[in-house]
C-alpha cells in the first residue's frame, strides 16, 4: 500500500468507508482491555511467590548485623538491603537510604521537602517567585504531576535517542537560577525506551548549575528491565561521573523493586552523595520511625546479591519480549509503508512510544476507547498532559496475555489508520 | 522518713554522703539500660509472629472483592483492612484511607500537605506569617518535632487528669485564626497515660475555630493498649460527636498496628469526613502509587475482625502490666512520704510518666546517664524540648526484662534522692 498522504481525495474516501465498516466489526466484539499503565503480568509476579516463604513464624528476624527487624532502628535500612539496592544503583552502601515500597513516594518527599525545608540549607522553594525543572519529554506523566502539584513551572526539553538534548540542558542549568532540577529516567526510558549514551551522562555530571540547589533526579526505575539478555543497554554512573566532575551533591538516584517483586510491595531506595543523605536522613527522623524492615529482609534473603537480581530479571525477560516484539511486529505490519505512525522497539523498559501524524494521538485514544480499548491518556508524556504537536501515545503492553494483546494492538492499528484518513481529508478540504 | 523538705542542712548532708556511696556502688556495676522509647519486648513482638504464616508462595492473594494485592491498585486500602481498622478508629470504612507503615507518617505528610497545598482548598500556610498549633503538654515529642520542623509557633496547654485545659483552647482555637490544629492523645496519653472524658470530647467537637481550616489532629495510638482487660478507659468517638455538632471536617483521626503488630512493620490509617478524605487522596494519587498491601492482607487475615486485635491486645495487657505496676511500686516504695516526685500510675498505654520537684528533671536524666541507665531527655515532651518547670520524666517500661527493669528504676529513684538533696542544700544556701 503507498503512503496514506500520496492518496486522492476518492481513495481516502474509500478508505475512510472500508475501515468504518472495519471499525463496526470491532465495536461490536465487545473488547474490554487496559493498556494503559506499566502493569506486570500475573506470571511476573508469580515469579517473586517464593519469596513469601523467606520469612514465617519460625524465622530468624535479624539482619546480618544482629538487629531485630520487627521493631525500631536502622532508619537508613537494613545493611543486606543496603547493599543489595547499591549493587543496583551502581553506587556504595554509605550512599544509599531504603524507603518504603514507592520511589514515586521518595521523589514527592524529595520535592516536597525542598519546596518546605529548601535543599541542604538554600532558601525554601516556598519562598522563590520563580522555580523551574526541566522535563526531558516524552516522560513519565507522574514525575510532571509532582512537579506540578508545586506548582513548579516545567520546561520541555527534546528527549532524543541518546538522551536529551544536552545543548538545551546546559543553557537552561548553566544560566537559568530558577532552574532547580531533571527529571531523568536514564535506562530504557519512559515511554521511549531510550538508554542515555555516555556522553549524554558525562554532560549532565559536568553541568556548572546556575543554582547552587540544582539536582539531577535520576529515576533508574527500568535499570534491570532489559528484554534481551545478550544486549542490555549499560549507561555510566552518574554518581561515578558527578564525582569526577567535583559536583559530588548534584544527584538524586531513585530506584525500587515494584517491577522486580511486587508493585506496591517492593523496597525502594534513595541515592545520593554524604551530604545529600545526611538531610534526607534527617527529614527522615521528623517524619517516620522507619521503613518496613520485615520486607526488606524478605527482599534481601530472597535476591541475596545483585546476580541474583539479574537471574530474577532475565526470567521477566523472556516473558516479556514475545509482547514487545508482537507490538512492534503487528504496528511495522500493519502500518508500514503507509507513513501514518511510527513506533519505538525498545530493548528494554515497560513501554512502546507511538509518534502519529501531527494532531492524531488525542482522536487516536479517543477512538479507541470507543472500542473498550483504554490507553494512556493523550499527552500524558508532556507536562501539563499538554502535546504541543499532539502526536505521543504511550502503550504499555506488559499485562494482557498474548491473544488479547494482538486484539488490542490491530484495533489499535485500525484507529490510527481512520483517525489519520480523517485527518488527511479534512486537510484536504 | 521524712519529706525531704522539713530535714535541716546536717541531716540533708548526711544523706547526701549517703546517697553519693550508693551511687559509686550502683555505678561501678556498669548497667547498660535504655528506657527511653516506647519499644515492645520480645515476648510482645512473639504474639505476631504466626501473622508471618498467613500469606505463603501458595497463598490467594486476592482480597475479598477479587483484587490482587500484589500489584497496583486500592489506592485507599484494601477493604478488609479498611473494615478492621474503622472499628478500631470508631468510625465507618468510607472514613478509612490505609497507609504506610507509620501513622507518624501520616501526620507528617498531613501537616506538609496544608503548608503547600493548604488545607482543602484554603490558604497553603506556607503563604501565611503566623501558624500556630496548640499543645498539651506534657506530649508526644515526635508531634512537636513536626511542627517544629515546619516552623510552626506551639502554644502550651496543660493537661489535666481528663484532658487538655478545654476553656484555654477553647479561647485560642475560637479567638485566633492563625491557630490551625492541635495535637491530641486522646486515649491512654503519652506520657500522662490519662484518658479524654466525655466532656472533653464533646467540648472539642463543639470549638468554634476562627480558623476554617483549623483541624483536631486526634492521634489515638493506643486505643486498644490498656492494662487491665476489666478496667479498660473508653473515650467517645470525636467523630460522632463532631458530626453531632456540625463540624463533620474538623477532626483527623490517626492510628495504626505499630504497637499491636510490628513498630515499622505495621499498618496504619488515617479517618477523617469525606471531604477530607478527598483531599487526602488527591494528594496520595501525587505521592505513591499505593501503600503495601501485602501487608494489609495479612493484617486482616492475622487479625480477622475487631474482636480479633481485641484478643491480641489482652495478650499484650499480660506481659506490660507487671512492668507497669513495678514501676509505679518501686518509685512509690523507694520515694513515698519524701515529697520529691510523683509518679503516674497508667491504665494503660505505653509510658509512665514522672514529675520530680521543679528544677530537677534535667539534671535527674543526667545522673542516670552516668550510671547508664539512657532516658527520654528531659524537656523532650514539651514543645521545643523545653519544660518551663523542669520536672517532667517520661518513664518507658515496656522493653526491659523484669529483673533488669527493677534495677533501672532503683536507680532512678536513687538519682532522684541525689538530685532532690543537691537542690535543696543549693536552696539552703
């Protein structure tokens, strides 16, 4: 088939008439699927079960060190969990806090404890006209709800397939005293699935900041999450990198298990320089009197290092990949060559990026959902859920089973093929 | 023997050389004891442990409604949980929104909430010049860290055997918009161990706030903790009783299983109206993407129902009571008749609180330090951990074993004898 744009007025109209008709079929199935949000399977999670069995009414409730975890201390985390998470965030123990069971809820304390309490003893954001981040975009839609929630005003910045662009970046940081942080998702990002190069890392660690409270929030959330076991991206550390660079306070690292165990019921961890922690410790001090050490030990003796993490990992690999690669495969098939749409093929991560023609992704979704096909809202990826060329569609396809998900994919397919054809004809007229 | 009072200098020099070779012997033996937090035993945290077998690899997971609990979603809490717990918070499950591990927790992002965002829709007090809180006192110190971290102005309020100085807060609360909550223990208080009356409650739930966003912060941490299964203090429900009055907003309720289950390992919850609860879960929907509920799950099986955490809780009663009541026999039999201190004898609760004669407190702390017995610092249940007078103690029993705990107490009693003599000879002078 050419390229919807090369066709006539007649063809399109013909066109238009084959895939409403195509479109009625479909409606009247009944569908009923969610595709929306990052979900594990439920064979992903049954792959962490046997961790419910590290610990029952018999078990030794103390850590390495001889510490009981069914009661007060070790506000910073058990040592084995410590440890494990470092392993993980590419970092030493020293430099790693554990929290509770959501890196979302570490970045909004982060956020909120600098809007209040300012960062390491610069003046409170609360009492700034003006506080800027910087929002790599496609992104994460819950890292910009943060940011807005404080009413923090964010800027986009082009997320390329080496990274963002770090020419932007370094004249927003390097000048700009508003600017006060990133948000980054540095290893198979959300929703592009794209790896920062080195490059990419080196620059970010050798930003000279405008504002002496600037911080990069590094949201390391898919660093295990690689489809392919033979060809995993790797990116630099940025605590390695911000060392080096002399701006050893620069970084947060945020990471958690919710997509290694359970969501929900995961440990997740904060990273940062000495400096950095011995705030965040002392917040932590005001605010709670510890994080769940019980699972934290479930995780530790369960994963015992960071191979037995990979092990753990490579088996969510092979579960996932037949769904990446159906994705990929049934959008190339069906929407190749016709110059309406293209997809990412991630390596890694838990989402497929979807870039339509210009003004397509809002009636996409739309459309859609008419078919009882819901997707990750329409601009989503953007702050303010605000697509300036309303293109972006972020598809999660991890959670249905293989058939339904092809359901879902061709029915997908279908919309972008109408809403497109819709589209061209109006430019038409 | 005498109050220590009516003795003259030679007598009070006497028993000064006295109590200083007690002293040496009891410090050459080298104690090394903590009663400064409120820590279960290990016997209490036993009682818990079968919870551990409640959920296994082989486990349903789904909740009665049919949801999993190992991935997203029950924002506000599984509905067993939210059932178990309304009981304990005496409201209805709509009121419920479980959280994380700590209710400390809760009342911290509480606070942090109304300083950004303000409370449900009025002024974030992050923009107001004044903020004030009232505070019984003697209280909880993590209450008053709180609002101390925020920079929040703390008014004293004395609390009496059967709350708080009602007709001062109700001047404060009902003349000064700038006050905006106060901190409560309503049950079982920490450290008084005393008990809201009915018309206590009933005076609060009746406040007639300058402040429309004034609220009751009503942490009722041990509600379920008392001593004497037969003789159990009973408090109304601030709910009932602010709907009653037509202030269905002004209360949040705080509780949670940390005391009951596993401090840190817990569950806990907040109650509050339905247009509280909207805020609350406005803000949870930016901070976390849901609390653990694996661990609710278990909660609820361990426990069944209300009746349940009842039985549990007698358990409980069992083992503090003797250590409670060797408290209060020890300081009664060592200090009675000498007018140097009283002490508290509880119902139930976790401390026993101590007043010794005005000025002492500090220096009291001070001594058992050198001994190595480590108590709560004196001040520490005032706000700004400054007690005006001087003379509070806070005692914690739970932790020691009893032959331990008997020694902990013989010596401070012994400092204060010390303490008490040093400061009279000072005044003699």
């Amino acid at each position: 088939m050419k390229p919807y744009k090369e066709l006539d007025k007649q063809e399109l109209l013909a066109l238009k008439d084959t895939l409403e008709k195509e479109f009625e079929v479909t409606k009247g199935k009944g569908m009923r699927l969610n595709i929306a949000r990052g979900k594990p399977d439920f064979n992903q999670l049954d792959l962490s079960m046997p961790m419910m069995d590290e610990i029952n009414s018999k078990s030794d409730m103390r850590t390495l060190l001889g510490n009981d975890t069914r009661t007060y201390g070790d506000l910073d985390g058990i040592g084995e969990c410590r440890r494990l998470m470092a392993a993980m965030m590419s970092v030493e123990k020293d430099n790693v806090v554990i929290c509770g069971n959501s890196s979302l809820n570490i970045m909004y304390d982060t956020v909120s404890r600098s809007v209040t309490q300012g960062v390491n003893g610069h003046t409170p954001w609360c009492k700034l006209d003006e506080v800027k981040f910087l929002c790599p975009v496609p992104g994460y839609d819950r890292h910009f709800k943060i940011t807005e929630y404080f009413g923090i005003e964010m800027i986009n910045i082009p997320l390329y397939e080496d990274g963002p662009d770090m020419d932007l970046v370094e004249k927003h940081v390097n000048n700009d005293p508003a600017v006060k942080g990133i948000w980054c998702v540095p290893k198979y990002s959300n929703p592009t699935g794209i790896s920062y190069s080195d490059e990419t890392v080196r620059r970010f660690a050798n930003l000279r900041p405008a504002a002496p409270d600037f911080r990069i929030y590094w949201d390391n959330a898919y660093s295990l999450h690689h489809l392919y076991p033979d060809n995993r991206d790797e990116i630099l550390s940025i605590k390695e990198e911000c060392d080096k660079a002399g701006n050893p306070d620069m970084y947060y690292i945020f990471s958690s298990t919710s997509k290694i165990s359970f969501p929900g019921s995961g440990i997740s961890a904060i990273a940062s320089s000495p400096a950095n922690v011995k705030h965040i410790l002392h917040q932590m001090s005001i605010q709670t009197i510890g994080h769940d050490k019980i699972n934290q030990l479930r995780h530790a003796r369960f994963f015992k290092d960071f191979a037995g993490l990979q092990a753990h990992m490579d088996k969510h690999a092979e579960l996932m990949r037949p769904k990446f690669e159906l994705v990929a495969d049934t959008l190339e098939k069906e929407l190749g060559g016709l110059d309406i749409g293209v997809c990412t093929r991630p390596r890694g991560g838990y989402f497929i990026s979807f870039d339509s023609m210009p003004g397509c992704a809002i009636d996409i979704v739309a459309k859609c959902k008419e078919l009882g096909l819901i997707l990750t809202e329409a601009g989503a990826s953007y702050p303010y859920g605000k697509d300036p060329q309303d293109t972006n569609i972020r598809i999660a396809p991890t959670f249905p089973e293989l058939p339904e998900l092809k359901e879902a994919v061709l029915a997908f397919a279908l919309c972008v093929k109408l809403v497109s054809v819709n589209k061209l004809l109006r430019e038409n007229n």
